[in-house]
C-alpha cells in the first residue's frame, strides 16, 4: 500500500546517458522516487487503494511481483537479501494469521493505510486487537 522508502538509494552517473529524452552528465547524484513508482496510474490500477490481490496471480495461488513494484532498489546493485527478506516476511506474517484473530480495536474508527511521510514512511498510530485463536 505504501512505499516504506520513498526515496531510493543515491547513484553516481558514471558516464554521459541519455534515458527517456533526459540527458544525464556524468558525475550527476540520481535516486530513484519509489513513492511515484508505486503510484503510478500507469501501472497501478487505483494505486491508493489497498488490493493486496494485485500480488496474487490469476487463480490465486501464487504471489507475484509487478514490474513497477520496487521494494529492494533495481539492477546489479540491488539489496542480496531480498529473497530472505521476501521469505521471512511470508513466514511471519503467516505465523500471526495462524495463530491470531485480528481485529479493528474499535469498529467504526477509520484506519489511514497511507501513514506519515518522512525518510522512512512509518504507519500513524493506530489500535488493533489480537486475540488468540485456540
């Protein structure tokens, strides 16, 4: 729903390029704006809206991961833990659903999925309530 980073890591241009009708001189700091990638309307339909079923592949069974969803940077210099990253995610998340009933803590508050901007984008202050399953 929200890009935790909105900004990506800074590159150094190490040669003159030309991307898309821009020219860029060498030595010129560029970083990637994540936030615009991941609300794009381009590649998102309604990209405000939380569907987390835009991860899923067709029947369902599958996660998949959409060109325009940047969430380890892009290219050779990106992040090596991805793969442990995405799988302990998987797991914990998982685990907590398995186990744990989770629910609004008070049911007519309305819950803002999009959170406080900053270096890194952290949710606003919300209630939950978690009650065991067995």
């Amino acid at each position: 729903m929200s890009s935790m980073v909105p900004l990506g890591v800074m590159h150094r241009a190490l040669s003159d390029k030309e991307v898309n009708g821009y020219f860029i001189r060498k030595g010129t700091v560029v970083l990637g704006n994540l936030y615009s990638a991941h609300h794009n309307p381009n590649y998102w339909k309604n990209p405000e809206k939380f569907l987390p079923e835009r991860f899923l592949s067709d029947n369902g069974e599958k996660l998949k991961n959409p060109p325009a969803f940047i969430q380890f940077e892009v290219g050779k210099r990106r992040c090596l833990g991805e793969n442990l990253a995405i799988e302990t995610l998987f797991l914990f998340i998982a685990s907590i659903f398995q186990n744990f009933r989770l629910t609004k803590y008070k049911e007519n508050e309305p819950l803002d999925l999009l959170g406080m901007p900053g270096f890194v984008r952290t949710p606003k202050p919300f209630f939950v309530r978690i009650e065991k399953k067995f």
